[in-house]
C-alpha cells in the first residue's frame, strides 16, 4: 500500500512536467499582445522593451521555459504582470477561499446525495424516488451561474435571510489565518460568531456549486444501489435473517459506493475548474476570479500557475479515490 | 494484385425497417426523452424561423430605445426589455441561433478531431498509441473552463474564436472514446478479412471500424450538446467569447446581472431558456443511449 502510494505519487512528476509544457505553450504560442496590454495604451517602444525585458519576454520561448521551470521548482512562479506580485503568494491568498467553496459543496453534495440515492433505489418507483430523480434531472441541466443569481434574488433580496456576495464583511475581523478556511479556522478556536458569519457568506454559493455533483452522485448511488440490491448475496443475506438495515447500510452501501467515488473523484476538477462562474456571481475572492481577470489582461503567469495548481490537486484526487477503492473493494487491494 | 470477387449478400430491407421501428418503440417508452426531442425539435425550429418570428428585428441589430428602458413583461414585450429598451424575448430568440450553432459546431469539431486521434492511436497500438493518449491524458487534467477561456481570451472575441477555444478543451474525450472503441473492434474477423481483401488502413478504419463504432459516438454527441450550449453561455457570462451587440445567452445573462435585483426578468429569459436546452438534450440524450447502447440499458 505504502509503496504503491509511493510510486504514484513518483508517477506525478512526468506528468506535471508535461503539463507545464502545454500549459506554457499554448500560454506563449497563441497571438495576443501581454507586454503591450500591461505597458498601457500610450507607452512608447522603449518603454515596451523595457517591460518585456523585466519579465523576461524578450528572450526565445525554449529560455523562457527553461527560467520558468527552475524558477517553479524553487518557489519562485513568475510575477503577474498585472498586480506586478509573485503569483505564488497570489495563488496562496486565492486559493483557501477556492477550497472552502469546493469542500463546502462537495460535502453537502456526498452528505445529502449518497442517503437520498440509496434511499430512491430501495423504495424504487415511490414518491421519494420521483423526487430525486426530477431534481437529479433538472441539477444537472442548471446552469451553476443561472442558479446562483436566481438564489440571489430569493434567499438574499426577497427574503433577506443570507448576505448577497462576498466571504466576510469588510468591517468584521477575519479569523486569525490557521488553514486559511475561514469556516473551520473559526472553529478550531471556537468563534461562534466568526463561524456564523462566513457560514451564512459561504451558503449560497456552495448550494449553487453543490447542485450538479449531488445530482450526479444521487443517480449513481440509485443505479449502483440497484444493481447491487439484485445480486445474490442480498438474497443470502435476507435468506439468513439479517435485518434489511443491516444489509443496507453494511453490505449494499459499500458495494454500491464504488461506481460513486470515481464520480466524486472526477466532480473535484469539475469544481476546480469552474469555481469561476460561481466567484463571479458571488464575487468570492478565489482563484477563479484570479483566473478571469489574468486572462482578461493576457496574464500568461497566473494563468499556468492556476491551472497547474488545480491540476494537481485534481491528480492528486484522483489517487486518493484510488486508494478509497481498496477500502470499499478488497478485490483491487494494493500489494 | 487482383480483387477476388466477394458476393456480400445485402442486408434486408424489411428486416433493417423493423430494427428501426423496434428502436423508435423503445424511444418511446419513456416519455421524458420524447419530451427532450420535442424541445430539441421545437428549439431547433425556432432558430431557423428566429428571422421571421423576431418581433423587433431592429433591437437584435443594436437599436435601441432609452423611452421603453426595463419595461416588466408585457403583451407587447413577452420578457420585458432590458437597459437599452430592447425586447428580451427577440434578443432571446436571436440568441438560439448563436447557442444552437456553436454548440454544434464544438460536437462536430470535436468528434473529428477526437475520432481520428483515438482511431489512429487505437488501430496502429505501440508507441504511436503511447504518444498520443499521453497527450491526450495531460489535456485531461487541465481544468477545462480555464483552458478554453484563456484559448479565447488570447483569440480574441467571435463565435468563431470561442468555437475553436472550446474544441480545443473537448476532442480529448472524443479520442479516448473512439481508440477504446476501435481497439475493441479491430481484431474481429470480419476487419481480418478486409485486411486480407488488400484494403489499407484509412478504408479499414473510415469504411469498416468507424461505421460499427457510431452509436456510442452519437450517444455522447447528444449527450455533449447540452454541455456545449452550457460551455458557450459560461464563456459569454465570465465575458470572454461572444460580445454585445452579438445576443448570446450567456452574455445576455452577464448584462442582466449589472441590473439585478430590480430588473430580474431580464435575467430570467435567458438563463431559462439556457436551462432547457441543456435539460432537453440531456433527455435526447438518455433517451439515444437506452435505444443504442445495449450494455447500458437497464
């Protein structure tokens, strides 16, 4: 296991190599003027040299990948041409309020998802059933944005029960930085108050979010619960007197939940990547709308340094369903 | 060499008709996917009758009518009309067009270039495959929504553009399907005995693969049309793709947040109306795939 473990994540390294590669490719190759865009509409050519040579534009791409990878290495991403800060301490101020969003959604999405799909497939074809799948249906074709500003509207302006956007209100204090999360860093220090407040910033936009990935986990759990409930030991099981919650929650949960862990490990790049159009309604400040407003400016920097940053983690991810597999499936148990 | 004369009996007709009626039969039991393709055809109707059925062509073109500024629904404009005094439901209908076609065209770009990449690499095997799928695994990885706005940004803005950025994210699925596909089918006999007729690789693949090898291609080119209207109307919502005076879903729905909360019907045309195509595709979709991919049917 251990080792297994071990060659993965040996296995990460060529990958993300290749990635940088694509990734500072298609960055450099696609026409587009960044130095001209930053240096501003009335900056003569010595000017516009000047720029490119502060960032390095002026040299051949093959260099500029070269300084850009050793630099990588060493903590050092590049700057944003724009913010004229290292994109490393960007993405590390942008990224907690990313992952609160992401975990956010994704919990309620596997908390509600997995029980209300298990429960649709043993009362097959009930009322609760139709629900559920009617909301599967209609999750999945919401737009996130579209639901978001349709949430707005409801639980912000007319009911007046949830802030409209933003993490925090400027005039609070934020609680003091431990993982950057604010939900579970007012936590860990039992800040009621603080908790109250980024909770109720943080519930709109991870409903938004949460939709799609528990539409999604709830059709699968359903197809996989009654896949299962149908095999043959179920029936030895009933046969030899086990209670039908025993059954349930013991043996069909976690043949069932295979199918639905690749399904939550594919939903975290998903939500990664389009944690965009949530921050821009809500106007959360993660990386996403760090993203939109490097690439609206030709910010070649942050945008590799985003998309690697997310990348990772979505491989990373992935190992880890990987090895959730083994626990739910002794079959493909690692050596 | 000299072709040995093969006498293929062909297919019967009536048997081919039947097939067809069985699987129209299937379609229709369940009434959601004939709900999806009604509103597929229906929204396909009104994008090509969008000129003639239009109540002001003239607010699709850029006129517009400060007198009439955020009017609420009404007999005279069915969605209201937005900051400029334009008629959302002709700015809606106009968007059809543009959402329909981009959408499809990112499928069908998508399918090409996926389905020659996955066939190759499939077919040929060894390190041809090796090249190829690691490149299109690594495609995989990038979080798709970024790399197709960064790909348009760079561009620059046109339905033309925005098609390629979002193509550009999309083929790999295509060739990962495909090479699964032709790697299933390429050792079966009836593909030995082409080889051994003397037909090359691009007929074997474009004349004897490809055509077995369609329905799960189409399932997902259904399915992915939903998504693709989706993809176009995010681009246009963070404002990168489409620009104003163009009228497309998404960009509409991104002006119509700089009036909201007061003026929220201009919001709910076209978010709406984004909503049901992606649902009524998605059904299509279901639908396709309970008929022509027997493994996943229940």
């Amino acid at each position: 296991m251990f080792l297994y473990v071990l060659r993965r994540l040996f296995l990460l390294i060529p990958m993300l190599l290749g990635l940088t590669v694509i990734v500072f490719a298609i960055a450099r190759l696609l026409p587009g003027d960044p130095v001209g865009l930053a240096a501003g509409p009335n900056a003569t050519p010595e000017i516009i040299a000047s720029v490119a040579k502060e960032f390095g534009l002026d040299q051949p791409i093959p260099v500029q990948y070269w300084n850009y990878l050793t630099g990588l290495v060493q903590g050092d991403w590049g700057v944003s041409i724009f913010t004229r800060r290292p994109v490393f301490e960007d993405v590390m101020t942008y990224l907690p309020a990313t992952l609160e969003l992401v975990f956010a959604a994704l919990l309620f999405a596997i908390v509600v998802g997995i029980p209300l799909g298990l429960l649709a497939a043993v009362y097959r074809n009930g009322p609760l059933d139709y629900i559920t799948r009617t909301v599967a249906l209609g999750g999945i074709a919401m737009p996130r944005f579209f639901l978001g500003l349709l949430l707005q509207l409801g639980f912000a302006v007319a009911l007046d029960w949830l802030p409209l956007s933003g993490r925090f209100p400027l005039i609070e204090s934020t609680p003091e930085p431990i993982t950057g999360l604010y939900t579970i860093d007012a936590l860990l220090v039992g800040d009621w108050y603080s908790f109250t407040i980024a909770l109720q910033h943080l519930a709109l936009p991870a409903f938004a979010m949460s939709l799609s990935p528990l539409a999604t986990i709830m059709r699968m759990m359903r197809a996989s619960t009654i896949e299962v409930l149908q095999q043959d030991f179920v029936m030895t099981e009933r046969a030899l007197g086990l209670s039908s919650r025993l059954i349930l929650f013991k043996y069909v949960l976690k043949n069932a939940m295979s199918s639905t862990l690749t399904v939550i490990g594919l939903y975290v790049s998903w939500l990664l990547g389009g944690t965009v159009l949530v921050e821009t309604v809500f106007d959360w400040p993660g990386l996403g709308l760090y993203a939109t407003q490097a690439i609206l400016t030709q910010d070649f920097m942050p945008v590799i340094g985003v998309t690697l940053v997310i990348a990772t983690i979505y491989l990373l991810s992935m190992l880890v369903v990987d090895i959730l597999y083994g626990v739910f499936n002794p079959k493909v148990r690692y050596a | 060499m000299t072709m040995i004369p093969v006498n293929v009996p062909k297919r019967d007709q009536s048997a081919r008709m039947e097939n067809w009626s069985r699987a129209f039969y299937r379609f229709r039991q369940s009434w959601l996917s004939v709900f999806g393709l009604a509103i597929v055809l229906l929204l396909i109707l009104l994008a090509i009758f969008a000129p003639v059925i239009i109540p002001y062509p003239e607010h699709v073109l850029g006129t517009t009518n400060t007198a009439a500024r955020f009017l609420p629904p009404s007999s005279a404009a069915w969605f209201g009309t937005n900051a400029l005094g334009q008629d959302m439901f002709s700015l809606v209908l106009a968007g059809s067009r543009v959402s329909l076609f981009s959408g499809l065209a990112v499928v069908i770009i998508s399918i090409l270039v996926g389905s020659f990449v996955g066939a190759v690499a499939g077919y040929f095997g060894g390190w041809i495959d090796e090249i190829l799928m690691r490149f299109t695994d690594l495609l995989l990885t990038i979080p798709s929504l970024i790399l197709a706005m960064a790909v348009a940004a760079a561009l620059g803005t046109g339905v033309g553009n925005m098609i390629i950025a979002i193509s550009i994210t999309w083929w790999p699925a295509y060739a990962r399907l495909v090479r699964g596909e032709v790697i299933g089918k390429k050792e079966e006999q009836f593909i030995t005995a082409a080889r051994a007729l003397g037909a090359g690789w691009p007929r074997i693949l474009g004349l004897h693969i490809l055509p077995n090898i369609m329905s799960p291609i189409v399932v997902k080119a259904s399915l992915d049309m939903g998504f693709a209207i989706l993809t176009v109307a995010s681009l246009g919502f963070v404002g990168i793709g489409v620009k104003a005076p163009t009228p497309e879903w998404g960009t509409l729905l991104s002006v119509a947040r700089s009036s909201m909360p007061d003026y929220w019907w201009t919001a709910l045309a076209p978010g709406f109306a984004i909503f049901l195509a992606v649902l009524a595709f998605n059904l299509l979709g279901d639908g396709l795939r309970d008929v022509l991919d027997p493994k996943a049917r229940r």
